[in-house]
C-alpha cells in the first residue's frame, strides 16, 4: 500500500506539475510576455514545482534528508541518468550548443550550494545568498540576446496552440491543487517506507523520489534528443540543476532551516559536482555525444544509487 500511494503522490505531482506548465505559458502569452522571460521564468519554475513542493513538506515534516536528497539527486539525476539514456539509445551531435557561459554559472552555483552546506546546515541567511545569486543568472541570462532562440525552441515541447481563458483557468487550477496533494502523499508514504525498510529518508529522497520528479525533464530530453537539438537539451538540464540548487533550497530555507545530513557532505555532493564537470568536455571543447558517452553516463549513475543502498 505504502508503494502504490508514493507512486500515486508521483503521478499526482507530474500531472499538476504539467497543468501548470501549460497555464503558466499560455497565460504569458496571452499577456504578451517575451518567450525567453517565460521560458527562464516559468518553465524553469513550473518543471522544478514537484520537486519545490516536495522540500517545502518533506522539511516542514520533519524530514529534511528527503528534501535536500531530492534536490542533489535530481540533479545528479539530470546529468547522469535523463541525459545519459537518451544519447545511449539514439546519441547527439553536440556541435551547436552555445552553453559555456551557463555552465559556468552551474559550476559556481554547486560550489557554492556545497560550501553553504558545510556549515550543517542551510539557514535562511544562505536562502537569501541563493536566491540572490538565482536573480543574478536569471538577469545575466535576459542580457544574452544570443540565448532567445534556444528558449523559443525550448517552449515547443511544453505547448504550441494557443487556448482559451477557460483552459488557462482550468490549467492553473488543476496544477495548483495538485501539487500540495501529490506531495503530501508522496512525502508521508515514502518517509514510512524508508522507516520499513530501515532505509533513511535522505536515501528516498536521493533515489525514488529524485528519479520521479526528475522525469519531466526526462521526456523533454527524449524529444530534444530525437530532433538533434543539443542546445536544447544542454539549455534545459543546466537549467533546471541552477534552478534545484538556488530557488529549491533557497525558498525553503526560508520557510524552515535545512539540516545536512554528514553523507551528503561526505559523498553526495561530490558526486553532484563530479557529474556536474563531466559536461566540461563536451561544452568547451565540442567532443560529441555517443552512445558510449551515454553508456558511461548510465553506468555512473547506476553505480551512485548500488552505492548509497548498501
């Protein structure tokens, strides 16, 4: 029962994540917002709000392992795993993808998310610190005029026709609604199957919790993969792992104080800055993605997880 509610509580918070993503967008673009503002903005908040609502209840539950394993095993996740599987299965030319200054930007951010959690734990001092480094990338971004085509290309695989002020309502509403509902029964069921099997929340969070919500990303990489559009597909992970790190943790930092588990310091973010650098050669020197690469990427990431299970 614990395993069918979790993975309902998933459902729930892919479905709504979804609902709002579509909104969102046609909301913006019913009100004439620019489509690099929406795709920094909404998109990057909207695939990121089950893993958001997720930190904010696992925290305010008392089980913080879970929301900060969330947030470093999406990110882990993203690279390893949604880009690893695709370009095993198909590949990708990465000839194109002007990503250099964003990844750099990702960089920075991992450093500083791990310097921060050091300390023990994420206080919302360090929140503030986040977010503000958050509106910097998000400002430094709107001035890379270069970047809006990649954005435009991004929002095709979230919505393309426009709808009526009915859907939008209906859209938002679901997606609203959704959300809090998925995470508590994603949250609750998940903590007391980690206490079943003598497994910590931090492991749930790192492994079925992280993998569930990073497979928004997973589908869009799968599209981004199949039409040859790497910078698409560079864009939206880079994204969305500058987004877990700054906005995730540094909203619910101020909500709650984020305790670190000594793993996470130990190991975990170690490996979220590893997989992190793996991308180095393939962004500066445009070596290109194989199904070796992708074989290597899966292959890391399988033995991250048989790791931290043992």
């Amino acid at each position: 029962m614990l395993w069918t509610l979790s993975f309902l509580g998933l459902f729930l918070l892919l479905i709504s994540g979804d609902f709002l993503v579509k909104g969102a967008i046609q909301l913006s673009n019913r009100l004439g917002v620019s489509a690099l503002l929406v795709s920094l903005t909404v998109v990057s908040f909207g695939t990121s709000a089950p893993e958001l609502i997720v930190a904010i209840k696992a925290t305010l539950s008392g089980s913080s392992g879970l929301a900060l394993g969330n947030v470093v095993g999406s990110n882990i996740a993203n690279i390893l795993l949604v880009l690893g599987l695709p370009i095993l299965i198909v590949g990708l030319q990465n000839d194109i993808a002007d990503t250099k200054r964003s990844f750099g930007l990702m960089i920075a951010a991992s450093l500083l998310f791990i310097v921060f959690g050091m300390s023990g734990s994420f206080s919302w001092v360090y929140g503030i610190v986040l977010l503000l480094v958050l509106a910097f990338f998000l400002f430094d971004t709107f001035r890379q005029s270069s970047k809006e085509v990649l954005n435009n290309e991004s929002l095709e695989f979230h919505q393309r026709r426009p709808q009526s002020w009915w859907t939008i309502i209906f859209f938002l509403t679901l997606g609203v609604i959704g959300l809090p509902l998925g995470a508590d029964l994603l949250v609750t069921n998940a903590s007391a199957l980690a206490k079943s099997y003598g497994i910590s929340d931090a492991v749930i969070g790192l492994t079925l919790v992280a993998i569930g919500t990073s497979l928004p990303e997973l589908a869009t990489t799968f599209i981004a993969v199949m039409r040859k559009k790497a910078e698409v597909v560079l864009g939206n992970l880079i994204g969305s792992n500058i987004f877990n790190l700054l906005a995730i943790i540094g909203i619910t930092s101020l909500i709650s104080s984020v305790p670190v588990d000594p793993n996470f310091i130990q190991f975990d973010f170690w490996v979220m800055l590893g997989a992190s650098v793996l991308l180095a050669p393939f962004i500066f020197l445009n070596i290109q993605f194989n199904r070796l690469s992708g074989f290597l990427f899966v292959a890391l990431y399988i033995s991250y997880v048989t790791a931290i299970l043992k």
